[in-house]
C-alpha cells in the first residue's frame, strides 16, 4: 500500500519545524529516520495532513561531551552513536544496546530522538534512557522544558509531548568509572525488536554495590525501572545469592500483557532470565575489565 496524500516540506531550522507544527495543529508529523514513521504510514495507520522533514536541519545532529553529560542532538542517526568515541568512552551500555537495533540499514538512517519520541516500549533507547536516568529536551513555540524517562513516556507508543513540540536534544549523565554494565535481550532473530531486554548498571566500592540499575524493555507499555531489585544488590553486594534473588524478584516486579510475540508468562520468566545474565555480565566488567 501506498501512504494518503500529504504535504511535504523540509525546514531548515527548528524554529520553522515548529512553526510548521503549530500550523498544522496536531495534523502533522516530523519525520527523522522515518524507519517507523513510513512504515506507519505505508499501512496508512498513520494519516497525517502533512510531513515535516527534520533531515535539512543539520544543527540537530551532534554529540557532545558537555560539565558530566553527553549531549546528543535529535538527529544523531544510531550509527554514529554505535561508533562515536564518545559514547563508547563516556556511555558503554547505550553504545552495547545501539548495535542491537534492527539492522545495519535502519541504524543508519534511524535516530536517537525519533526512537524516543515513538516510544515502542520494546525498543532499546527508552530503557537506556531510564537507566542511566537521561533526560530529553522539547522545544514548542511557548520556549523549552526538560523531562526525564518517567515523565517522557506514558505508554504504549505515547509520550507527553505536546502536539507543537519536538525533541531537540538528548542528555545523559557519563556513567561512572569503572562501572559494570550489560544490555541483555531475547529476540526470535537477529535484529528484530526484543521480546524483553534488560539494561543493566553496577557500580561496586570494594565489597559494597553503591549504585544498581535495572530497567526492562518490552516488559510493559514503558521502560520499568526494577527498584525492588536494585535494592537487594545495594545492601547485600553482588554474591551469587544477591544475583539470583534481585533476577528473581525482577520477575516478580513485571506485570507484562500477553500479545501475538509472547505470553505474559513468557515476558516475565525472561525478565528473570535475562536480568540474572546482564547482572553477571556487568560484574564481569567492573573496573573497566
Ligand atoms: C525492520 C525494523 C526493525 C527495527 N528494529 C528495531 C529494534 O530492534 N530496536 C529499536 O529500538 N528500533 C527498531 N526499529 C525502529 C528504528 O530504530 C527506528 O529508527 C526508530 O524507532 C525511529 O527512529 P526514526 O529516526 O526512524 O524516526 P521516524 O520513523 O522518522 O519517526 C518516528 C516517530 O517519532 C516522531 N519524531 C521523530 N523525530 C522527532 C523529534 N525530534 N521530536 C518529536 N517527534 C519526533 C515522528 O513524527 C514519528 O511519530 C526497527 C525498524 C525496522 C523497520
């Protein structure tokens, strides 16, 4: 099939994309990588009046190391974070989870803001996001706000931008020296959407976890931060035991929907699966090693 007419323009700066958007109210689309936007579109389950192409706006493609955060403009495509130095140097576990996204073709047209702002709860940026407790910009016509992943996204495929905003940046706090991490997924093949994935992070002071993080994906209509879980490791350490009751009580902590991929059942064994094996990776890999 073939998408319903629309409009097309292509701005060269944000203040015109947004302007674009307001003219539009709601009616229109941006369009990034378009890797989950055309498909829609083909299927004509999205309809919108009119596309508003980011692609001319060059100012939104960057990453920069920035006082303790990397700062990723909107437009980054996937592949350049695959391979940035920065990313791989300052934010090891996104630039892991970048690599299992889809294939080689979709990362390299796919970007960072337009993964976000779809918000398909199966996908691996909104999870990294979460763990490494990142946060967004949007830029409407009323100036810019800040959210972090809990106010970001609201469920399934939605978020809390308004109609008139767009991402514009992406901000992430490097992650510790020294830190154990490991992104983790089950997918039926290679490149396809995870079934669950889990982001793992572990910062470890001699015998003392001072800091977990652990967050599913496709676990739930958003990325599910596994307090519970972190908890058991930052008072009782990373032992073997420590391991399999945080992996155990992940579990326990997801509430997944059964769909045509997997049952709920399903999603949930693999959480405790999956968090236990992230969790042994990230130790195997604390301090650097
Ligand atoms: C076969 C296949 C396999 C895939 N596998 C995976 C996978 O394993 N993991 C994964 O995470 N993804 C996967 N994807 C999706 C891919 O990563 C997309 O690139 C990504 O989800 C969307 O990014 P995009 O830049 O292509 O956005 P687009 O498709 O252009 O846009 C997606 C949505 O975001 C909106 N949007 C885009 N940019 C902005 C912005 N700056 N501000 C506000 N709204 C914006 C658009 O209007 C649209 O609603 C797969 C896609 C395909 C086709």
């Amino acid at each position: 099939m073939k998408p319903v007419r629309f409009d097309y323009h292509r701005p060269a700066t944000v203040e015109e994309a947004i302007a674009l958007l307001t003219r539009y109210g709601g009616e229109a689309k941006l369009l990034a990588g378009g890797q989950s936007l055309m498909p829609l579109m083909n299927f004509r389950v999205a309809r919108p009046a009119a596309l508003i192409d980011l692609n001319a706006i060059a100012s939104l493609a960057y990453i920069r190391e920035d006082d303790g955060h990397v700062r990723l403009g909107a437009m980054t495509r996937q592949r350049a974070i695959e391979f940035s130095p920065v990313v791989r140097q300052r934010l090891p576990l996104l630039a892991e989870a970048t690599a299992l996204v889809g294939h080689l073709p979709i990362r390299t047209r796919g970007t960072i803001g337009g993964s976000l702002a779809h918000a398909d709860p199966s996908a691996e940026y909104p999870a990294i996001l979460t763990a490494l407790e990142g946060t967004v910009v949007a830029r409407g016509p009323r100036g810019e706000r800040t959210l972090g992943a809990s106010e970001l996204f609201e469920t399934y495929l939605t978020t809390s931008l308004g109609p008139d905003e767009m991402l514009v940046e992406v901000r992430v706090p490097a992650m510790p020296e020294g830190a154990g991490f490991a992104f983790e997924e089950f997918s039926r093949r290679h490149g396809d959407f995870a079934i669950v994935g889990i982001a793992a992070m572990l910062v470890v002071q001699g015998e003392r976890c001072t800091a977990a993080r652990l967050v599913t994906a496709g676990a739930g209509p958003v990325p599910i931060r596994l307090r519970e879980a972190e908890e058991i490791l930052e008072r009782d350490g990373c032992s073997t035991a420590a391991i399999e009751a945080a992996a155990r009580r992940a579990g326990e902590l997801v509430d997944p929907d059964t769909d045509i991929h997997a049952s709920a059942a399903y999603r949930r064994n693999l959480t405790r699966v999956l968090t236990g094996r992230a969790l042994r990776r990230a130790i195997a890999r604390l301090g650097g090693r």
